[in-house]
C-alpha cells in the first residue's frame, strides 16, 4: 500500500449551493489543465475540497458561497 501524504499546509475551500444543481470540478496541475473531478450539489449541500499535488483549480457553475482562507465570495448563476 502505498502512503500518498499531503503538504501540511494545503489551503481547504468550502462550497454551499444556494439553489439545485450547483456543479464544482476540480481541475488538475501540470503543463496540461484539465478536468479530474466533478460533482453535483443540491440547495443546501455544502462540500469541503482541498488543494493538493494534484488539484489546482476549482471551477463552480451555479449560484453558491465559495468560503475560503482569503474571504467569502458567492458566484452567480449564468
């Protein structure tokens, strides 16, 4: 089994969907962004997502509140 450790200091990100359908995807790092991750939230549904080796981008599409380190934003819906 191998042990995968993360940087102690990775920044964490809270997201909470204000309305149905809220999609979050994780993007990757590299020479090459590409999409690694997706998931779906309802109203009301609150994901936690950290930054990692391999994680270097969040991309959220809906109307939610994005909760980080550096301040609280809400995106809007398109």
């Amino acid at each position: 089994m191998e042990n995968k450790r993360q940087p102690a200091n990775s920044d964490y990100i809270v997201i909470k969907a204000i309305e149905d359908g809220v999609n979050v995807i994780g993007l990757t790092r590299g020479t090459d962004t590409r999409f690694h991750h997706s998931e779906k939230l309802d109203k009301g549904e609150v994901m936690i997502a950290q930054f990692t080796e391999h994680t270097s981008a969040v991309k959220v599409r809906g109307k939610a509140k994005i909760l980080t380190s550096y301040g609280e934003i809400e995106s809007e819906k398109k």
